[in-house]
C-alpha cells in the first residue's frame, strides 16, 4: 500500500505558481514520476499543467484527450532520462477553501485508483486568510481515497519536498514559464466563445467582451508574468553567486591536488 510521495521542489514551485494564478476558480494539471518499492513509494519529478476545458468555479475535469496527451509527455521524459516514468497523479487548486479533498474530488480519486492503485491526488489550498495571520497562506495535501461502505473517505498520503531530482530541473523550469503562455490562450478561448454568443453587431457587448480580455491578460502579467520574471532574475544572482564560489573552491582543490602529487613525485 502507498506509504509516502516525494515531490519535487521544482514541481511544487510551478504547482503552486499555476494555483496562484486565479483567486476565482480552481485550476488542475496532471503529476508525472516514478512508482517505487512494490507501490509504496511515489516520486514526483514534473507537471502537466492542464488547460481549463470550461471554466467553471468548483469544478475540474480531466478529458481522455489530456490525459493521453500527458503520458505521452511522460513517455518523452522517460525517454530523454533513462527512467520508467509515467503519469503518477493530478493535482489541484482550492482557493480560499480547505485543503481537504471534497465528495467530488473522492469520487475522481477512486476512479483513477480503480485504474491504477497508486494514484495520488494533490490539493494546494490557496490564498488562505485567518485572522492570525498576517498574509495569505498555501496548505498542501495528498491523498487517495477508500470506500467506507457506500462512501469515499480520505486517507492522508505523507509527502516529503525533496530537491534531489536535478535532471529534470530544465523541463520543470520550461513548464513554468509557459504558464503565462496558457493562461492567454484560456483568455483568448474564452473572448471567442464569448463573442460567438453574441450578436455580431451589438457594439456595447462588443466593447465589453475586447474590455475584459484586456483586463484578463493584465492579470496575468500583473501576477504571474512579472513576479516570475523577478523570482527567475533573482535566483540567476544566486545561482552566479554559487558558480563563483564553486569555482574558487574547485581552483583552490586543484592547486592542492597538484602540490600533493608534486611531493609524492
Ligand atoms: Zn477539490
């Protein structure tokens, strides 16, 4: 039975950007990784964020067409580093609600279960408000479900962060910055049908519809573009800061390997 499920730091820093991108509706992707130990241990490695198919506020859902879609990704990846990965889960947002999976979410868990015992489902709640609390916070939790009778309930799954999957850093680091990309193309798809519904000539609705589609892509330079940018900047600074240091070290290792040999010799 399941036990534990690592995920990737990577992987969390592009779910949660992808949570955090709508206050208004939740949002889902699919989690891609590597079953171990007979089935007890999962390890996540990278995401599939999924576009919304309708946007509903309380609700997601996968189409076979994605789902064939992200393990063929899984299977590219598999390919590219040499390990059996395949679509291990899917995730989800809850904004400003409980972490805790609801009926609807047990009812999905078990489906996939049903398919593939290790299955995991992850919820990020976020933009959480207490009167504690200064800012806004992020609960994460896995689960998968089992029947109690008649019903679902949630069993708990432990999930560790760990930062020791680094070859797929590159790909992790791609899917983050086509987030923005995604989240315009949901805009746009939304403008269309919008427009669709109307009539061609009405120049109020149509003034209305160009109006929050501009708003809508503002938002996500506004909230995700941006920060990103800043976030990505920022971790290049240290990242050169490191290879300089890493660099010395390393100088400073050769000259005293070189004098050891030289004494030896
Ligand atoms: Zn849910």
């Amino acid at each position: 039975m399941l036990q534990k499920v690592q995920l990737s730091t990577d992987v969390t820093l592009v779910c949660t950007q992808h949570a955090l991108s709508t206050e208004k509706e939740e949002i889902m992707g699919l989690l891609i990784g590597e079953v171990h130990n007979d089935g007890t241990l999962v390890s996540i490695v990278s995401s599939v964020i999924l576009r919304r198919l309708d946007k509903k506020p309380d609700r997601v859902e996968i189409s076979e067409e994605q789902l064939v879609q992200a393990t063929l990704r899984a299977e590219e990846l598999a390919t590219e580093v040499g390990r059996p990965l395949r679509v291990v889960g899917w995730y989800h947002s809850h904004p400003h609600i409980t972490v805790w999976p609801s009926h609807v979410d047990l009812a999905t868990q078990s489906m996939y279960q049903r398919m593939d015992p290790t299955f995991v489902g992850i919820i990020f709640a976020v933009f959480l408000t207490d009167q504690s609390a200064k800012a806004p916070s992020i609960q994460i939790t896995c689960f998968q479900s089992f029947n109690e009778g008649s019903t679902q309930s949630r069993r708990e799954i432990e999930l560790e962060l760990t930062s020791n999957n680094k070859s797929l850093t590159l790909n992790n680091f791609e899917i983050l910055t086509q987030l923005p990309t995604i989240l315009k193309e949901e805009e746009d798809e939304a403008y269309k049908n919008d427009v669709g519904d109307n009539e061609v000539d009405d120049i109020i609705n149509k003034q209305h519809n160009v109006a929050v589609r501009t708003i809508a892509i503002g938002h996500i330079v506004e909230k995700i573009s941006r920060p990103m940018l800043e976030t990505l900047v920022a971790r290049n600074t240290i990242n050169n800061i490191r290879l300089k240091a890493l660099k010395k070290k390393h100088q400073e290792l050769m000259s005293k390997l070189e004098n050891t040999t030289n004494i030896q010799s």
